[in-house]
C-alpha cells in the first residue's frame, strides 16, 4: 500500500514540476516527489513482514537532504525575486 501511494506522489509532483511555471510550486512539486520516493523505499522495506532498518536508515538521511536542498531552493529563489522581481522562469522558444 505504501509503495503504491508512493508510486502515486511521485507522478503526482512530476505532473506538478511539468506543469506550472511558477518557482515555489515547482518546490513543492521537487518535496511531493521526494516524499513519495521515501513511500516507496518504507514500502519496500516491509516486504517481508519485518522491518529493513538500511531503508529506513536512507530514508531518514534523505529527509535531512531534503529539508536542506529544500532550503538552498527557496534562499536560491528568493536570490532571483531580490535580482528580478520575477518568480517564475523565463520562457524561451
């Protein structure tokens, strides 16, 4: 169950990352895919019926890269707002 609600955020913030053009949704959309990666490794792990403790291990070092990537996004976009005044991506043909 876990693995196929994982399954499902992930194409969820990638619907979301094609889709809109705006930089914080775009985030957003980067922080629902990660969490549905973290689904599917937990998901993974109890195949078996007993816990796999290296998933879950990764999965909790993944949330620290996640809220720190997160962060430099954000620092990152609110860097080219100051510079702009923009918060979305040009977009050229």
């Amino acid at each position: 169950m876990y693995a196929f609600t994982g399954a499902a955020l992930i194409a969820l913030g990638l619907y979301a990352l094609v889709v809109h053009a705006h930089l914080l949704r775009k985030i957003l959309a980067l922080n629902i895919m990660g969490s549905g990666v973290f689904l599917v490794l937990v998901g993974l792990a109890q195949r078996t019926g007993s816990a796999d403790p290296v998933p879950q291990a990764m999965v909790l070092t993944g949330i620290v890269v996640a809220v720190s990537a997160t962060a430099l996004a954000l620092a990152l976009m609110r860097r080219l707002f100051a510079l702009s005044g923009a918060t979305t991506l040009d977009e050229t043909d």
